[in-house]
C-alpha cells in the first residue's frame, strides 16, 4: 500500500532547511524526471510538491502552453524535481507514486495528481486522488506499492530535496532556467529567462 512508503518516507520531509548555500543547481542526470530533447539549448529545473496548491495551479494553467511553446519546438528540457511540503501524507506518497510511474508516464501521472490535488485538500480521499494516478502510471497498484516502499525511491527523493535546499530553495514552485533562479513563475517571466538564456549561447 502506498501509505506504507510514508514510514519509509517520513524522516525527508522534518529535514531543517539550511542557509541558502552558493553551490549552483545539481546537474541534471538520468535519475532526473526530464520531458523535452535531452540536447535543448535550455533547460528548466522546477521544484515542486504535490500538496502545493501552486504548484497545481501553474502545471493546470501555465504548464500545458509552456509545453506547447516550448518544450515541443525542442526549446526546453524540462525537470520536475521533488520538494514534498505539508500535509505530508499527501505529498510524500504522490512524489513515491510519480517516481514509481514508468519513466515515459512521469508527467502524465504528475498532471493527474496535480488536477486532483484540490479535492484532497477539501477532504477528498487519498486512495480517489491515486487511483487515476496509478492508472495513468503504466504499472499496477501492487507494483507501485512495491516500488514505494523501497529504499531507492526514499534516495531518489531524497536526492530531489538535497539539491533544492543546496540552493536554498525553501517554498514551491521554485524555477531555475540553465541554472539560474527565476523568481516569476509566469510563463511571460519564464519566457523572459528562456529567451535570456538563449541569447548567451
């Protein structure tokens, strides 16, 4: 059961934030979560959570023009990269069941969980708001469960949580666009580093 993984999970979640560091973004690598051309000219790293009703907001309402812009004209690798925030037994195992998801499922599962995070949040069902999840996910709910409950989901979060608070990154949606911190969420202001970016290669 994916409620299981919270046991596993919990300790991530009371990690204390540290002072902002002035390490730069950890490199993407193939454990990252990633949609786009891996050889883009840009790439944009988000932090999100599952419980973050912001983050629900710009992956319902700016994610899917970003996406058609941006990422399908092959102008951005995109990175979704955990950052669990409270209630954590909502988003602790949405971040386990999205990385369990098969990797091509990723963000179909995470725009499934992001849609339904609202009813949660007014005291919906976890099990209603994972149900679709799963069945977007490419894997059955006891494959799921399994994958949740093991050590290596638990680092590859983990990992995910590091890297943001190395930066000082504390709140979510966080946005980092070829490794520099981009502070309006917007897609004009996303935009505006993009196109930044771009004029500096």
């Amino acid at each position: 059961m994916i409620l299981a993984a919270l046991a596993l999970l919990a300790p991530l979640a009371t990690a204390s934030t540290p002072a902002v560091a002035v390490e730069t973004v950890a490199p993407v690598t193939s454990a990252d979560r990633t949609i786009g051309r891996a050889d883009a000219p840009v790439t944009v790293i988000e932090y999100a959570s599952f419980a973050c009703h912001l983050c629900a907001d710009w992956h319902q309402f700016v994610f899917p023009v970003f996406k058609q812009r941006l990422i399908d004209t092959g102008q951005v690798r995109f990175v979704f990269r955990n950052l669990p925030t409270p209630p954590e037994q909502m988003s602790l195992p949405a971040a386990a069941l999205a990385r369990c998801a098969a990797p091509e499922r990723f963000f179909d599962v995470a725009s499934v969980l992001m849609r339904g995070q609202a009813a949660v949040l007014r005291g919906g069902s976890l099990d209603d708001w994972w149900a679709p999840a799963v069945a977007a996910s490419g894997r059955t709910r006891a494959q799921i469960d399994a994958c949740a409950a093991t050590p290596a989901v638990r680092a590859a979060i983990n990992r995910d949580i590091e890297s943001a608070h190395a930066v000082g990154v504390n709140s979510t949606p966080s946005f980092f666009v070829n490794g520099r911190r981009v502070t309006d969420r917007s897609l004009g202001g996303l935009e505006v580093a993009i196109r930044a970016a771009q004029a500096e290669r």
